[in-house]
C-alpha cells in the first residue's frame, strides 16, 4: 500500500509543478510583451467629419452589386 501513497504524492507533485511552471511562463511573457502605442484622442472636429469616401473599388463594388 505504501507504493501507491507514493505514486500519487509523485502524480500530484507533478501537477503542482507543471502549474506552477505555466504561471510562471505565462507570467513572463506578459512582463516581456512589448505596450501598445495609444492612439491620440480626437478633437470634437475630428468626430464630426465625414469619412466615408468613395473610392474607384466602393464605386466598383457598387456596379457590381447594381445599387
């Protein structure tokens, strides 16, 4: 009986490291990620204008479909 006592602190201290570990991985490559660049914000301006344009490949895809 003490053989399987054995095995299963073995399974179980297997498991803990193997978490452990992949905090740890996960953990660095987090600190290691490069920060994304913000967008400044826009002004009220900005917003407000249009920005649909009509482009040659809009126009086509309108001919296309026929609208």
């Amino acid at each position: 009986m003490s053989e399987k006592k054995e095995s299963k602190a073995g399974r179980r201290d297997f498991l803990r490291g193997t978490a452990t570990g992949t905090l740890l991985a996960a953990a660095a490559i987090a600190a290691a990620a490069p920060r994304k660049a913000w967008a400044k914000p826009e002004t009220k301006e900005e917003r407000k204008k249009s920005r649909y344009k009509e482009s040659d490949h809009v126009k086509r895809y309108y001919q296309t479909n026929r609208y």
